[in-house]
C-alpha cells in the first residue's frame, strides 16, 4: 500500500518562559513529510517538551509509527513488560510517577525521547509536570556549575528499598503496586552518570539527577543527599517547570536529555491510563568528553545506542 506523504506548517505556541509549547496545525501520524518532522523537532529542541492536543484518532500502532520517524523506537522498558513491543502502559492501578525523574536513567542509553498518549483521564487532577534541566544548569552560581561539572552519580532501579519497607510495616500497598515494583527490578541496573552531560544535538549542558541517583561517586551518604538536594532543588522550583492539565486526545513529546516530569498524585483513586513509546538515546557525555559507565545490567535488549 502507499500513502500520501502529508505537508504541513506547523504553529508552535509556547507555554511558559521556562519550557513547553502547544503544536497546533499537525494531524499525528506515520505519514507526515520529512520537513514537518523536522519542524517538529526543532520545535521539541527548543521548547523540551510540546503538547498536541484533539489527536483522537491515534492508536497505539499510529503512536508507534509517528514515534519511528522521530527516531529508533525501544523496547518498553528495560525491566518492565508492558505490550512486549513499544508501549509501556501508564496505569494508575499499577502505580504513579509522583517523584521527579528522567526517564530509566539507571541505565547508560538515556532514551532520548518520550512520547505519551492520554487514553483514560480522571475527572479532575491528574496534571505532568515538566522541568528544564538545560535552564537549572544555566541558572546556578559559577561556582556551583564548576561543582557540578565535577561530579558523578550512580543510578539505580533499585532506589526505593528503606520507604518500601517501613510502607509494608505501616500496611501499606496492594498486591497489584507489589507486583509491579517486584517487576521493575526483576533485573538489577546501576549507571555512573555525569552530574552535567552536554547534550547531543543542541551542545547544551544539561543536569543528569532525579529519582534514580542513590549516592554521588566518592561522597557519603549525608553528602550525597545534601548536594542531591542543593541541586535537585535548582531543577523543579516552579519557575522552571510547565504543569500540563491533560484533555482526551492529547499527546505529549519531551526531550529525556533536557528534561524531568513528574505525575501529580492528586486525583484519589481515579482510573488514569496513558501510553508512552520511547526513542533511544545516546550514552551521556560529560563536560570534559568522558562517557557514563554501566555498574550493573546489559541494557543492550532494551535499545541500541543512538548516534
Ligand atoms: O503519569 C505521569 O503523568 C507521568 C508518567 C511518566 O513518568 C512517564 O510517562 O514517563
Ligand atoms: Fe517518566
């Protein structure tokens, strides 16, 4: 079968002086041309992370599609079955993504991008918020940037084990949430990443934290949290965050090198179901040229290296 490739100009409405933009004038899908890909990701590179809102009519085969011409899709999820394909279910009954994170940085292939579908919405809350970790780095002291340049992390799915536990102890979380984390870390991942990687195609230098650090390379555990705090704070005060309140039909796109989200836990025990398909990425640079190294795991089936 062929099909038509299809033009479009596009119109980018940014969100907020921080990150996000609005595409509007696009119709998702596998078929669209090569410019107005490459508008789109000019767009996603500029912006790091754009909302398309009235996509109704995609599915996760049309999802999948629009993903590949954006770059290589991945697997789920390096521990996670979800479809056994592409898409790695969202679903609130399995658990929620209320914690600042970068995508599935516990291995050394970051994805590179993210993209999620709203399927199932509750009737009131539910929002992602989004920070700029290319503006937290810009915005710091020069002495904190030289700080930061120095320093390595080590990132692991294996990150939640003390709040675990005293949960189990106070009786906390069901069997279906206790299923989903015992499949999170069937496999066991530790990445040593650098604080400040510089970001493949815009050369920008990004901070590399969120949920997964456990500890910085060569600090105790009392100086890991502190610097993890100083820093971490930088990235997801609200001046440099976009909040999105999500419509059915909406799709949204972040750049995973430039980025965290963050799932707000706000709509009781409502249904929620998105979809993502991720793109791969590269290995991580550090600001004096040396790449991320893998402590623990292969992630080779999760996704190639993108170069
Ligand atoms: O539930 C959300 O809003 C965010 C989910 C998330 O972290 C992800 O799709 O990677
Ligand atoms: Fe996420």
């Amino acid at each position: 079968m062929t099909s038509q490739l299809v033009h479009t100009t596009i119109q980018v409405h940014q969100v907020s002086s921080s990150l996000g933009a609005e595409i509007a004038g696009v119709r998702i899908s596998g078929d669209l041309d090569p410019t107005t890909v490459t508008d789109i990701r000019h767009a996603l590179l500029r912006h790091k992370v754009i909302f398309f809102r009235d996509q109704h009519h995609v599915d996760d085969a049309t999802q999948r599609a629009f993903a590949s011409l954006l770059g290589t899709v991945t697997k789920p999820h390096p521990t996670v079955a979800g479809d056994g394909d592409a898409v790695l279910p969202i679903d609130s009954e399995y658990g929620k993504a209320n914690s600042w994170h970068t995508d599935v940085t516990f291995i050394d292939r970051i994805p590179a991008i993210s993209i999620l579908r709203a399927i199932t919405l509750p009737p009131y809350g539910g929002t992602t918020s989004w920070a700029n970790t290319v503006r937290a780095y810009e915005k710091l002291h020069p002495s904190l940037k030289a700080l930061a340049d120095k320093f390595w992390a080590v990132h692991s799915n294996l990150y939640d084990y003390a709040a675990e536990r005293d949960e189990k102890r106070i009786g906390g979380i069901d069997v279906k949430e206790q299923a989903r984390r015992d499949e999170f870390r069937h496999l066991e991942f530790e990445t040593e990443h650098p604080v400040v990687r510089v970001h493949p195609e815009t050369g920008d230098r990004s901070l590399v934290l969120g949920h997964f650090v456990r500890r910085f390379v060569g600090l105790n555990s009392h100086d890991s949290q502190d610097l993890f705090h100083l820093l971490q704070r930088h990235i997801t005060r609200l001046d440099n965050t976009v909040r999105w309140n999500w419509r059915p039909g909406d799709i949204a796109i972040w750049d995973n090198r430039a980025t965290q989200h963050y799932g707000v836990d706000d709509y009781d025990s409502h249904p929620r179901l998105l979809h993502r398909i991720t793109l791969a990425g590269d290995i991580p640079v550090s600001v004096d040229g040396i790449r991320s190294t893998p402590r623990r795991g292969d992630a080779a089936h999760f996704s190639p290296v993108a170069t």
